[in-house]
C-alpha cells in the first residue's frame, strides 16, 4: 500500500493512496528536506540537506552534503530503489539538487530535481 503525501482522505473517504513511482518520488522528497530526529519514532530519517539552504556553501560542504544525502536515501528507501547518482549544487542563492535512481523491479532509471531559495 502506497500511501499518498501528504497524507489525506480522497474523495472516496478512504485514505489517498498513490503509484509506486509517485510514492518513491514523495519519499525521497521526504527523506531530503526531513532533519534527523525531527521523526520521533524514526530519529534516524533524514538527511539534514536543510542545513545548507541557510548558508552559502562552499564546495567541501558540497560534497558532505552529497554523502549526507547518499546515505539518508540509502537508510530510507535503499531498500526499493538503487541510488545511482546524487547532484548538489548551490548558484545565485539557489540549492539545486538532482537524484537518479532505478527501482528494483524495473532497472529503469528516473530523475527527480528539486531547487531551494537559500535567500533569507
């Protein structure tokens, strides 16, 4: 059962429910912008990306924060999906993040791209 984010009761009076495709893409969303700790029966989901929408990043902060996401999708869904590839950049007060993973099931790769302001 794929549980549709956020949660809510469709029009039916049922809980909403989405595609595996979608439910991923959620969850990696989820997983990205989620401290650690913030969940507290989860303490350990997330990954803390957050941290760097307030500050301007130089490249060392780049790259651990690349790593940080790598294993908190990895603790998160690393079950489903086979993170393939994690982008993360910072350019004109903008976070720019790219993930490229493949289901399991399907070894098809998908592309998710998310951007954050880190203006204040």
């Amino acid at each position: 059962m794929n549980l549709n984010y956020p949660f809510h009761i469709a029009n039916h009076g049922q809980v909403a429910l989405t595609d595996r495709d979608t439910y991923i893409d959620q969850l990696i969303e989820q997983t990205l912008f989620t401290i650690p700790g913030e969940r507290l029966n989860r303490p350990e989901f997330g990954c803390n990306i957050m941290s760097l929408v307030h500050q301007h990043p130089n490249k060392a902060q780049l790259v651990t924060a690349q790593y940080m996401v790598e294993m908190g999708l990895n603790r998160s869904i690393g079950k489903d999906v086979k993170i393939l590839k994690v982008e993360i950049n910072a350019k004109n007060e903008v976070l720019y993040i790219r993930i490229i993973y493949e289901h399991y099931q399907t070894k098809q790769p998908r592309t998710l791209e998310f951007r954050r302001d880190m203006a204040g």
